[in-house]
C-alpha cells in the first residue's frame, strides 16, 4: 500500500489482484507501479489494446482484459476467449496455436504477436476476474475506514477474531503506533474476548483471559462467572484454578489489583501469596469438620518481595500470552541498537533511495514467492515497535545469511533503502545477524569494559 499509494476504490481492486501468482510470474506488479507513479510512460503495446490496457498501466491484471486481447487479435468471441483462458494453465500449446495463427491472420507482426503471447503464458488462469478481486477491495475499504475512526473497535475485533495472517503482538505494535492504550490481564476485568474499556484519559483495549497459555476452559469459564473477587484468598476459593493456572495469572500480572495494586505490592509478593495459598491447599485435613484452608480469615499479603524486571515482565509474557504487552520486546536492546546507529521502521519513509541503514526487530512474516527468473527471492518483515519493515533477500544476501535467514527470530538487517513511492520504501538487503548474539557480545564487552575500570 505504500508504494501503491491508493486513491479510489478501483485502485484497491487493482492492488488486490496484483498480488497473484499469474501477475506476480509475469512481472507485471514493478511495471505497473513505475507507470502509476510516472517513473515510465507505460507501455500499451499496440493501439488497438491501448483501451484494454490504459487503466492498468499496459499490464495485464484481470481475467477480463485475458479475454478482450484474445477477442481484439483473433476475432473470436467473449465466450470462446473465455474457454481458451480456462485452457491456459493445462493446454498452453493448444491456446498459443490458435492464437498465434489467428493474431498472424488479423495482420500483427511476429514481435508483437511473442510479446503479447508471453504475457499470457505468464497469466496462466492465476489471476482474479475484477469482480473478485472487488469482492476483495470492499472489506479492505471498510477496515480501514474503520481503522482510521475507530482505531480501538477496530483492533479489539482483529483480537478477537484473530485474522490469523499476523501474530497478535503485530497488532499490539499496531496498538502502541495508533496510541491504542492496551489493558493488561485483570480477572476481574478480563473476560473471553478482547474489551473496548473507558479510562481515565479515554479508551483502552482488555486483554482476553483465553490468551493465557494452559488454562483450560472450564477455568475461563468459572473466573468469569465467580467474577469480581475481593482478595487472592476469594479467587483461588471461588475460581478454584489450578496450581499452574494461578501462578501464569500471578507472572503476567492479572492477579495484581487483587493484591491492592502494583503500589502496594510486587509482583514477587503476589506470587508468594499464590505460593502459600497453594501449599495450604495441599495440606490434609485435620478432620471431617475442618476447611481445608480457612479463607475467611483477612487477607495476609507478604511484603518485601522482590520486584520482576521490566525485561522479566517482557519475557514472562511472551512464554505465557504470546505477547509483549508491558513494552516492545526490543526495548531491552535498545541502547545497543542506539550505539550501533539502527534506523527505525518510522523514520525510513524519510531516507532518500540507496541510502545504507541497518534496521532491527522481530520476523513477522518470510516469504519465497515463486519469480519469473526461477531464482528464490526471499522476503522478510520486522517489527520494531514504530512500524514493519520489509527487507529483500536476493543470492548474495542469501548466502552471506544463510544461518539467520529461516529460523531467528530477532534480526539485525543491513542494507539499502529502495524508494518505490511516497510512502513506499523497503531495504536490498545486504546480510542479517541474530540480533540476541549480538546482545550477548554486547554485554559482555560492557561488562569486561566495567570490570577494568
């Protein structure tokens, strides 16, 4: 969307459909958008497809413009064009014998009838027909008005949902980017789905109690229903979770204001309590007629309990819910990525072409999309908490990264940035690093550095 930079409904259905193996095998989405911003007059071939091919900058994109070129050169009819369209992509030598003899027979020269063919070769029957790739183009139309005026409603239905196209701590970097308040985990709060919340300074989003890893449903379910409880005590009593349960509640902070609050308590006196409640609860009855745990006496909360890092709280949530919530996980490196002159997602937009960055963040997305020259081309996305950023990997960048390419999941990337728009630019990756090994040296030369001073 960046480098497209659409104005119209007809440009989202343009932009949909572009991306398609047919268009994508065919090479047509770099002449498209050369041609769309005027970088190049676009090419319409010959003057009788100058109708069919104006709009769309002399690409072929849509299963129509496929059967008005056939119609066009070889005469024959919408229905029959339609036919041999379907045949492209299993009986390429029967549509190329035809047309070839029929375009030859209507007068275009050879040139034309090979450059004309190949586009067609390479459309195969992948594209879209423009009513679907429209069908597509209204939903997207709708998210993003959405997303422009209710930013908050919108993304508590993406939580909910869960589009599955995008992990869901993309979208709380989404979040944080619009100014998105994010609520953690409250049980007396949170319930099975994600919340539009009233705040002191506006709205915010709940987090949904289903994120926790390992609860079970019947867990949800009775912390909903119990819900509000007074003290921890009341919780573990009516909500009766397991042993496991409520100390991954007590490390992602959805038992604090149980507690009184984070100023009250830390986090460490909050699992100590869940510590003791549990061991209470294991211990044998005395008699028939005694509780197993005399939950009407006051709450005792311990005090003096040491505190969880912002770095522990960061890490906690990523190995329970899945997501940073308190802060971007990149946060904890950022003197480093400072020192080392790392350029965020948010500021490239303002770097002119070729200019060499490196950038950092966390994979959201790799992707190996079939070319035209046969050769890989991989395409990865990072997440730095201000924006995505996406980096192409061509041979030579693939084999100096060879061992970080697939499988790490915190990147530093080096480059230079390759303007397609006014909004659009991405980075020709150069070579890639595992940014936690980085960390690690980073440290220790710190460190060493401390310990001769």
């Amino acid at each position: 969307t960046g480098k497209h930079q659409p104005t119209e409904f007809n440009d989202l259905t343009i932009q949909i459909s572009l991306f398609r193996p047919g268009p994508m095998k065919g090479n047509m989405i770099a002449p498209y958008l050369d041609g769309r911003h005027g970088f190049v007059k676009p090419d319409l071939i010959h003057p009788d497809l100058a109708p069919i091919l104006k709009s769309t900058q002399g690409v072929v994109i849509f299963h129509e413009q496929v059967l008005k070129i056939l119609n066009v050169m070889t005469g024959c009819s919408l229905a029959k064009a339609d036919e041999l369209r379907r045949s492209l992509e299993k009986n390429q030598r029967h549509v190329e014998g035809f047309f070839r003899q029929s375009a030859t027979k209507r007068g275009y020269s050879k040139a034309i009838v090979d450059r004309i063919w190949s586009v067609l070769e390479g459309f195969g029957s992948f594209g879209f027909c423009k009513a679907h790739g429209a069908a597509f183009a209204l939903p997207t139309y709708q998210s993003a008005w959405l997303k422009t005026h209710y930013p908050t409603e919108f993304l508590a239905g993406l939580f909910t949902h869960d589009p599955g196209m995008y992990p869901k701590r993309l979208l709380l970097s989404e979040a944080r980017r619009l100014g998105v308040k994010i609520l953690p985990l409250d049980v007396n709060k949170s319930k099975d789905e994600y919340l539009v919340e009233q705040t002191i300074d506006g709205t915010g989003i709940r987090m949904a109690i289903t994120d926790l890893h390992g609860i079970s449903n019947s867990e949800i379910s009775r912390i909903i229903k119990q819900a509000p409880f007074v003290d921890l005590a009341d919780f573990y009593l009516r909500a009766s979770p397991s042993r496991a349960t409520i100390k991954r509640l007590a490390l992602v902070g959805a038992l604090d204001e149980l507690a009184g609050g984070s100023n009250d308590h830390t986090r460490g006196d909050v699992l100590e309590r869940v510590r003791q409640l549990t061991a209470l609860k294991a211990k044998p009855k005395l008699d028939q007629n005694q509780p197993m745990l005399d939950f009407e006496a006051t709450e005792q909360m311990p005090s003096g309990f040491s505190d969880i890092s912002p770095a522990g709280q960061i890490q906690a949530e990523l190995e329970l819910l899945g997501m940073d919530i308190t802060d971007h996980q990149l946060a904890k490196y950022q003197p480093m990525l400072d020192q080392m002159g790392v350029v965020r997602s948010s500021e490239l937009v303002s770097l002119r072409s070729k200019t060499d960055v490196l950038i950092a963040g966390v994979r959201v997305a790799t992707q190996s999309p079939p070319m035209r020259s046969g050769k890989r081309v991989v395409f990865i996305t990072l997440d730095d908490g201000t924006g995505c950023s996406d980096a192409t990997f061509f041979d030579e960048a693939q084999t100096r990264s060879s061992g970080v390419l697939f499988n790490t999941k915190l990147l530093l990337i080096s480059g230079k940035t390759r303007r397609t728009g006014v909004k659009g630019v991405s980075i020709m990756a150069e070579n890639a690093w595992d940014l936690n090994q980085l960390w690690r040296e980073y440290r220790q030369k710190n460190q060493l550095i401390a310990v001769e001073n």
